[in-house]
C-alpha cells in the first residue's frame, strides 16, 4: 500500500475523550481515532451514520486506514478554567430553573486541559488509494465533493496552522503501543483508536507511548488500524 505523509501543526489543540466532572484531561498528541477522523474529513468521506439518533454513530462503510503518529516537538499541556453551564442529574440546583427560562441552569467551574503546539507527523495508508488521492485534491482545493464544517484541531474552536503532504516523514518521536502488563515508558497514554458513540463500552483504545529517540521511519508496530483491521475483502480492495 502507499503511504501518504502529511505533517500537521496547530497553535492548540485538546483531544478528549468521553469524560465528565470538573476536570476534562486531554491525550498529549493526536489519537488514532481523531486522525482517521481528519483524513476523511480532507477526503470528503462522511463519518456520521443516522443523524436521527440521539448519538451520532459511525457511518456503515466509512474506510479503515493504517495510521503511524510521531510528534515533530514535545508539546506544553497547559490548562484553562470557564464556566460550564449544563442541566444537572436529579434535583441538585432546581431553584434555578425557572430563574433560567428554559436555558441549562447548572454552572460550575471546570479546568479543562489543552495541548499548546501541536507538531504531528501523519503516515496514511489505506486499501483503497483512491481515498488518498482525495486527501491530496482536497488540500489543494480541487475537491469537487460536498463538505461540511473545518478540520477542527480536536475542539472546535481550535484551527490548524498547516497541514502539509510530504514526499517523506520528517523524523520524530513514533507512538508505538505497549503492552498492558509491561512497564509504563515516560509519555505514555492512553489513546482511543475507535470511538462508539452509542455504547462507550464499544469504544476502542490502546495504551502508547513515545520512542525516546526520533526516527525518520516508523517502526512496523507503530501502524495502526482504526477504526478496526479491514476484513479480507476490504483488505483487497484496489
């Protein structure tokens, strides 16, 4: 399979996956399941299933990609306060409901972390490479596809600066998983790989961490599979 290199930069970013309480965590890099995200997204390819549902789910069809991520800098995770506003379980703060007039009456304060220069390098692979070449049309502009929104740097109101194609990788620090019972490298996180929003018991993650060293070339268990390994006759698909 070819393998598309795109090098990716944003000012900040937050990667977070499905948290609740006052404090909401970021993952310390881009996470499988947010790249594969990002690459339909510049492809053209819709993610979302049955918009009906109260969770959007993950459209049947949407292509399985082998995705490599090494970070080009070690980012600064940094954190922010802002006032959550939400309706609250039970009948904690119900004297404020008529005051709010239909609107969440439930504010509380919460830290919320975020990644402060993101510097990633992407290696893309997929079976059908057609998804690839419109990954590359799309950067340039000549999609001639329906899109929707940004590609959004995790939450959305953070842009990235680039997002580059290259010839080859740059060399960096390759997130290679590790195994749940060996010893726990510095940098290490948990990343999600594939996400279901209906039932989060379904939802995918992995356990990775940074090699110490940067390589011009990920190693082979630094690949991927998100949001799971093609079946046999996706796998031949050309």
């Amino acid at each position: 399979m070819r393998t598309l290199w795109l090098s990716i930069s944003a000012p900040f970013a937050a990667y977070r996956g499905m948290q609740a309480g006052v404090f909401r965590g970021t993952a310390p890099v881009l996470p499988p399941s947010a790249a594969h995200g990002l690459v339909c997204n510049l492809a053209g390819i819709e993610t979302r299933g049955d918009p009906s549902k109260v969770a959007t789910p993950l459209r049947h069809g949407v292509p399985p990609l082998q995705i490599a991520i090494g970070s080009l800098s070690v980012p600064e995770i940094s954190t922010l306060y802002q006032q959550l506003h939400s309706y609250p379980v039970g009948s904690s703060g119900k004297e404020a409901k008529p005051r709010a007039r239909g609107a969440k009456y439930w504010i509380a304060p919460v830290r919320r972390e975020l990644i402060v220069g993101l510097a990633v390098m992407l290696g893309v692979r997929c079976p059908d490479e057609v998804v690839l070449e419109r990954v590359e049309r799309g950067l340039r502009g000549e999609g001639d596809w329906d899109r929707y929104g940004l590609p959004f740097a995790g939450d959305n109101q953070f842009l990235f600066d680039r997002i580059d194609v290259l010839r080859a990788p740059l060399a960096a620090h390759w997130y290679v998983p590790l195994a749940m019972e060996g010893e726990l490298r510095r940098g290490s996180a948990r990343l999600t790989i594939g996400v279901d929003r209906e039932d989060a018991s379904r939802t995918t993650t992995g356990l990775y961490a940074p090699l110490e060293g940067r390589l011009p070339d990920p190693p082979d268990d630094a690949w991927t599979w998100v949001p799971a390994r093609p079946t046999p006759w996706q796998a031949d698909a050309r």
